[in-house]
C-alpha cells in the first residue's frame, strides 16, 4: 500500500512540470502538427490501458529502442521496477493532467498579463507573477484527477511491469491478485477498504486546498 | 515630458494615421468609439506595433520601424489605466499597488506609497481584495498601481466609462488633483464632453482615425465646425474664469472674465481660484434689445461674429463677448424673425442655473505656481 502511494505521488509530481508545459504550449500557441500533439497526449486516455502498457513495454523494455538506450547510457531502468509503474501511471494521467490546465489557461483574461507588462514584468516575471498563480485552481484540479487515476491504474501497469509483489504490486493488482487465490477473499476485502480511505482523505485534502485557492484567486 | 507620435496603423478596414506631440497636463484624446482613440493609446504602451512611424517619450525613441525599433511594453515605463481596471484579482489591494513598483528601480521611484495612499484616498482598502471593491474603489487603485510604477507617462482609457454618473464624481476630483499635484503628463481617452472640458488642458479630436484638431480646450471645443464630432447636444464655449466673489445673501457666486462678470450658484473654492465654464450652444439666448422683465442673471453684450449657411431648422451662431467666442443655438426661423446679420450688435442672455457640476469645474492650476517640486526626469 505504501508503494501505491510512493507510485502515485512519483508519477504526479513527476508529470506535473511536463504537463504545465505542455499545456501551455497546446494552450498558447500555434504550431503545424499541433492537432497531433493535442491527439498523442490525448491518446492514453482513450486506449485501452493494456495496448498502453504494451507500447510502453516494447518501447521502454530493456530490450525496447528508449528502453535499452535508457539503461546503457544512463543506467535508468522501468521495466518491471516500480519507477516502472510510476511511469505507466504517470502516462496514463497525463491526459487528465494536461487537459484540466489547459482549460485553466485559456480562462485568464490575457488582458491582465498586459497589464502587468505596463507595470514593467518582463514576460517572465509575469508568468510568476500573473499567470501561475491564475492556473493554480486547474493545477490542482489536474493534479489530483492524475493522482487518483495513478492510484487506480491497472491494466497499463501490470503489462508494462507485471505483479511484482514489494516491487510493482499496487493497490489494485495486490486486490486482483487476492481475489485469484482461494481464501484471498478477506484480504481483498482488507485492502478495498484501504483504498476507499485512502481516496477519500485525497479528495477531502483536494477539496480544502481547493476552495482556499479558489477564495484566494477570486478575491 | 513629452509624447511625440507619427504612426501609421492598419487595423483590417480601419486605417488609423496620426501625428500628435503631446505636452504637461493632460492632454484629451476626444472622439467617438470606433475613432481610433484606444488604438493609438495602446501604441504608445506598446501593446500594439504600429506598421509604420516613429514614437519618442521624453526624447527617447520608443518605436521606430524604419530603424527597426521596438521597445517592449515592460521596458517602456509608461503607465496605463485601463477602462476595466485589470486589477490582479489574486493579490490583495497593497500587493496590487505595490507590483509595478517591485520592477521600478530604486533610482527611478518617484512615489512613495503613503503619498499614493493619501492622493487617492485609499487607506481603508489595502487588505481588500479586487473582487470586493466598488467600480469606483477599482480604478482609483488602478491609478494609484499605475502611479507607483513611477510612469513617465500616464495613460488613461476612458477610466470612468465602466462607472456610474455618481462614481464617475466621486473619481474626477481625484484625477484634477493628479493633475495640478503630480508633474506627469497624462494621455486621457473620452468621448465625454463634460468630462474633457473638466479635465483636459489640450485637446485633440479623432474622427475616424484621423485627427480632426487640436488645441486648448476652450479653442477647439468652442469650434462650431466641430459640433458634429463634439456632439451637439453638449456643444458650446469653453471659457476660462476666476472666482471674483461671493454674494452670499443669494448663495451665488461671481466669476471674472475679462470685461465680463457672471454670476453662477455658490462655489466652493477661493476667491482668485481659475475656474472653467461651459457654456452649451442650447443654453444661450439672443435679444437684440437689453432685455427688460427677465429673470436670467447674466446679460452679456456681444456682436455677431457668424451665422452658418444652412437649411435644417438649427443654427449655431457665433458672438463675440468682449473678444471671446461664445455660441447661441437659435432655430433659423428665430435668425430671420430678429433679422439678425454679422457683426450687428446683441445681447446673450445666460440663466445662472445652467452652471452646475457639469459645466462648471476647477481649471488647470497654473504651471508656475506648483509648489509641488517634483523632480523632472
């Protein structure tokens, strides 16, 4: 249970700068192949998470083409590691992620980070200033829609790093693993119950943050 | 302090071309919506980069697209007050005012933020937060982020549109004294008539992005050609007076213009104090003889300077009242009634109750008489 927790926190936070960035781009500006973009980050969303999983595998396995290049050179191995099912679940949130900031993004009014320009912020110092704390609500939004998808990420772990018991075993491939034995029934049952917690106190925790933030940016 | 434009914009169908040099105080950018007036403002902040033309602020070349030239806004240090306020709506009312100073050099910070505080009366605000404040509260925090960015220019897009006529009241003092207090020339959008006859020291006038005129404001508001883009209703004289005396047995007070003397409600300022009237076109009369039996106050001689051509039922005439301009709006049928003809001699006859806030205001204090001493960067 603590390496569900250790897998889902790794895999938000990990993704978090990516998908401010990459929001901000599908939000900002105009490239040719931009609609492919918006399609790839999109695409774990609508896949089966196991066709995910498997791409992940045969692009990422050792013996994949990012993969072996990724343990040769850098000595970074995913396959079959938890970092392994971190990463998987980090793709499989980044959808959520990437969608709920941009939608952030295009809700401020640009009129203020002109203002700001007036005022003398050169454009950096108006990100800072202006512009991030405006997205803070999508942020959070984003992040926790992630985090929930991570804990709950099945069928694009257990292909890409399988069911290793203290290794990649996650909340959910631990319960179908007990529901596959006989007399697992209880632990199952032991582990659902975590879970449930464990989704509730991340939701209470979000909301609060949330309506603070949300006061605060409101004014 | 010295706003120097020459530009040339094109906008889709809208071609804005205009050559301006503005000078201290404020100088009035006047005319319709859909004139051009925002667009050179937001040209002179850097918000637009104008196809063609050269900007120079203070001697500096700000833009020049022959030599490439194109300060970005942030670097530019000209203040903007925008119509909707665009206040920060995370920040708090101290954090907003104190935003464009964190970016100002030490060197360069011309204000404090107790003075700001104190000129714009907004002690009682600084922990709110945007949302909770009045239309009203809003801009004048909006003036006062601006001031405190230490601006070399100050530019204002028709900040009292978004507000209601008893807000647009409680703001106006606030700009007269930014005005006489502060040494920054201040670039000001209106279509408001009474607005800029209170506020402007020169005016100029955009018709469909062209500049129709410029000038001091009673010159070029006091101009009958211009009635069509000054709006004819409000229309009329701008003259400059002095508060000579109360009478206050009737409440009223007397005003000095050379050779003439009015008199108007009680004012509230000091004996000497310059005081700008408006006189509307509509709220002139003509005799021919000193009326008898009238209970209009002011009964001034005057001798017809022009009476326009024309076949509509109006006609704006033109008298001359002691070597100012004044206009009377007759229907032409009272023209030809009175016989009346160029240079012949009448009276204008003016009720004392058309002098109200809305005509009658505190003129430009006089340059040579600021105490305030700001140093001049």
């Amino acid at each position: 249970m603590r390496l569900s927790v250790r897998v889902a926190l790794w895999a938000t936070l990990a993704s978090l700068p990516v998908g401010i960035a990459v929001a901000f781009v599908l939000a900002r500006t105009r490239f040719p192949g931009k609609t492919l973009v918006d399609g790839l980050v999109h695409l774990p969303l609508v896949l089966p998470p196991v066709v995910t999983g498997y791409l992940l595998l045969v692009l990422f396995g050792r013996q994949g083409p990012i993969g072996a290049f990724l343990a040769d050179e850098l000595g970074v191995v995913f396959a079959f590691r938890w970092t392994g099912a971190a990463f998987a679940s980090a793709v499989m949130g980044f959808p959520l992620l990437v969608r709920a900031i941009r939608l952030s993004i295009e809700a401020i009014d640009r009129r203020l980070e002109a203002a700001a320009a007036t005022l003398g912020a050169r454009p950096a110092a108006v990100f800072l200033t202006v512009t991030l704390p405006l997205m803070l609500p999508g942020i959070l939004a984003g992040t926790i829609l992630a985090f929930a998808r991570s804990l709950g990420e099945f069928g694009a772990t257990i292909t890409f790093v399988s069911n290793i018991p203290g290794e990649t075993q996650t909340l959910p491939t631990a319960i179908y693993a007990f529901t596959q034995v006989p007399d697992g029934d209880a632990a199952a049952m032991r582990l659902t119950i975590v879970a449930i917690i464990l989704s509730l106190a991340a939701l209470l925790a979000a909301e609060w943050t949330a309506r603070r933030i949300g006061r605060r940016v409101a004014g | 302090m010295t706003v120097a434009l020459d530009i040339a914009h094109t906008l889709g169908a809208f071609r804005l071309e205009a050559r301006i040099e503005t000078g201290p105080g404020i100088t009035a950018l006047f005319g319709r919506s859909g004139s051009g007036k925002t667009t050179l403002v937001n040209i002179v902040a850097g918000l637009i980069r104008p196809d063609h033309g050269r900007l120079v602020v203070d001697g500096r070349p700000l833009v020049d697209t022959a030599a490439r030239l194109f300060v970005p806004p942030h670097r530019r240090r000209i203040g903007y007050v925008f119509q909707e306020g665009r206040l920060f709506p995370h920040l708090s009312v101290r954090r907003n005012l104190l935003f464009g100073r964190a970016f100002t050099p030490a060197s360069d910070r011309r204000e404090t933020v107790a003075d700001v505080v104190a000129l714009l009366g907004l002690e009682t605000l600084l922990e709110r937060r945007p949302a909770s404040l009045s239309g009203g509260e809003k801009q004048r925090v909006a003036i006062g982020r601006a001031l405190l960015a230490s601006p070399r220019v100050l530019l204002m897009d028709e900040p009292l549109a978004a507000l209601d006529v008893a807000r647009r009241d409680e703001i106006l003092p606030y700009v007269e004294r930014l005005r006489d207090e502060r040494r920054i020339p201040i670039i000001y959008v209106s279509h408001q008539v009474p607005e800029v006859v209170r506020l402007a020291t020169t005016v100029v006038v955009m018709d469909a992005g062209r500049i129709a005129a410029v000038g001091p404001v009673s010159e070029v508001m006091t101009r009958t050609d211009l009635y069509p883009l000054t709006r004819r209703y409000e229309a009329g004289a701008v003259l400059e007076a002095r508060l000579a005396g109360h009478d206050p047995a009737y409440a009223m007070s007397i005003l000095a213009l050379d050779g003439c003397t009015l008199r108007v409600p009680q004012l509230e300022a000091a004996i000497g104090a310059p005081i700008r009237l408006r006189i509307r076109a509509r709220d002139v009369l003509v005799a021919t003889r000193p009326p008898d039996g009238l209970s209009a106050q002011n009964v001034l001689p005057a001798r017809i300077q022009a009476i326009p051509e024309g076949d509509g039922p109006i006609v704006d005439i033109a008298l001359d009242v002691a070597g100012r301009t004044l206009n009377a709006r007759l229907t032409r049928r009272a023209v030809a009634s009175l016989g009346l003809t160029p240079g012949q001699s009448v009276f204008a006859v003016v009720k004392s109750i058309v002098f109200d806030g809305h005509t009658v205001s505190r003129g430009p204090a006089a340059r040579a008489t600021d105490p305030s001493g700001a140093v001049d960067t």
